[in-house]
C-alpha cells in the first residue's frame, strides 16, 4: 500500500512526489513518458531553468526525486477504483496498485490542426504558447492558425513579439465585426482560403500555401485548436469537469472526490512549467497533511478501543 499514487510524471507529478517523498510517504510516480512539451526546443519562464531541453529537465527531476525513495515506473494507468483504503489502480500490464491517496498530473494533449506539413514542424517552427516561445521568434513573420475569437485574442498577443502578423483561419473567420476591425487596425491581415500545404526547408517554415493558388511567406506559425485530457481517469472516477474540459479543482488542488487531488495542465489554462510543478506543491503540502489528519484519527481510536478492552 502507498500513501500516495501520482498519475503523470511531469513538472507537477514530480514536483509534488518530491515534497511527498520529503515528508517520508510512499510515493509511486506512473509516468508513460509522453508530456506535452517533448516537442519543445526549450522550457521557458521558469527562474533559474530557462532554455532547459524538456527532456533534460524532466532527467533531472526524476533523479532528484527518486533520491527521496519514491519510485518512478513507465506505465500507463488504464483504471483506477476508490475502495475503503483509498483507490486501486489498474496497470498497463494488468497488475494492481493501491495507494491512500491519489494525485491526477497527467496533462493534457493538443489537436494539431489538419494541415498537411505541419506534424515535422512542431516544436520547431509550429508552436502553441507565445509566452514560451515567443522571445526566440521576435520580429518574425508570423502566421496565426484561429478563428473567431481565438484568432483576435492570439493574434493581438503576439504583436507584443512582432509587428508582422497574419491570420489563416482556414475558412470563414468567425469573427466579430468590432473584433475584425480592431485587427485591421492593428495591421493584422486575415486569410480565408482553404490551406493547402505548410511548405518548409526541413523543419523550418518558409511559407503557407494557399487552395486558391497564394503563397505567403511565413517564419513561424501559431495555433489555437481544442485540446483535450490525457488520461480519462478523473472522469470515471466522478471528476467534475468545467465546459473547457478541465477538471474543476477547489482548496489546494482537491476534486470532488474524496482523497484525489489534481494539478498542472490538466486543470489548468495557464500552461506554465513553473505554474505546474507549483500546483504540484499545492497538492502534495495538502495529501501529507490530510494523511497525517487521518493517521492522527486512528491514533485515537486505537487508543480508545484500548481502554473500552
């Protein structure tokens, strides 16, 4: 029995099983290896790790970890069930764990828009998030894959990089009239036609090509599509999820359901590395002292089943 089962080895997963093996709880960490930002060629706003590799910083996390004696495992968590102990999770082998309390820190994916080209270019020179990447592509030509409100709220943002931004929306724009107008004055120009190809010189984007024939010159391309949860668990368990499709958190990263806690992306729209391994925190400070609340209980009960025998 661990005290303590975390789903997810990311920034939050790790960071939280570092406090928790800290405090000397039995800590398993089930990572698939498969976070978000792998395509990334940096981790960015993060004090004192700025333009670490996602990889090596996700290296570094796992041996300061494990230093405590949590266990780190490559697996995937395909079921997981409360019981009167806590929660029984099911493994990608077949084989069971069960653990007091359980953390869900498994992220979230991104829906790549259909664009043909696109799949070799991100990480490169396709990104989602200007505050991570934005610095590094200044005064670039920079393309913006949206519509409707999506393509005025990403576009605006990223004339703080660069004066040179354009919209594709990929087909009707959706937008607002007073919302066009202000990106018309802001010099942001917006193009209906299909896409038919993102054309690059190996992983670095030259230029987007048109259905109707136009080519237009871009350096860079940011995308805003419908991301969703990795990891279903947190809905079959009874997670209440808001219309974003986030799992709806209160105090200090708990659920709904009693004993499971939720931190990082998958609970949250700002998708900082810092914000999550922060949440992570969050979450471990309140498991060990809700487990030493339930230990102390029990202390109690014993002891006063002493004295009634």
């Amino acid at each position: 029995m661990y005290d303590v089962a975390i789903i997810g080895g990311g920034p939050a997963g790790l960071n939280a099983g570092l406090i928790l093996s800290r405090s000397r709880r039995k800590v398993i960490i089930i990572d698939s290896g498969e976070q978000r930002n792998l395509h990334s060629h940096g981790i960015h706003g993060y004090l004192t790790r700025d333009g670490i590799v996602p990889g090596d910083f996700l290296n570094i996390g796992r041996e300061e970890v494990k230093k405590y004696g949590a266990e780190i495992i490559k697996k995937i968590v395909t079921d997981a069930d409360p019981d009167d102990m806590g929660f029984i999770l099911t493994l990608s082998d077949g084989s069971n764990i069960k653990a007091k309390k359980m953390l869900i820190a498994t992220g979230i994916k991104d829906n790549l828009p259909p664009v043909p080209g696109i799949d070799k270019l991100y990480g490169k020179s396709v990104f989602h998030c200007p505050y991570c990447d934005g610095w590094e592509l200044k005064d670039k030509i920079i393309a913006v894959y949206a519509n409707g409100k999506a393509a005025f709220a990403l576009s605006l943002s990223l004339k703080t990089w660069s004066d040179n931004v354009f919209v594709c929306s990929d087909g009707p724009h959706r937008l607002r009239q007073n919302d066009k107008e202000i990106m018309e004055l802001s010099g942001i120009k917006i193009y209906t036609s299909k896409i038919k190809c993102l054309n690059s010189n190996d992983t670095l984007l030259t230029s987007i090509e048109f259905t109707d024939g136009e080519i237009i010159k871009a350096d860079v391309l940011f995308f805003s599509s419908p991301q969703y949860q990795k990891s279903v668990l947190a809905e079959k368990l009874g997670c209440k999820i808001n219309n974003k499709g986030y799992i709806l958190f209160g105090k200090n990263q708990s659920t709904n359901i009693k004993g499971l806690y939720v931190a990082g992306d998958a609970a949250n729209d700002i998708k900082f590395v810092i914000v999550a391994a922060a949440e992570g925190a969050k979450a471990a400070i309140a498991i060990n002292k809700e487990l030493r609340e339930e230990e102390i209980k029990e202390l109690i009960k014993n002891s006063r089943s002493k004295v009634k025998n």
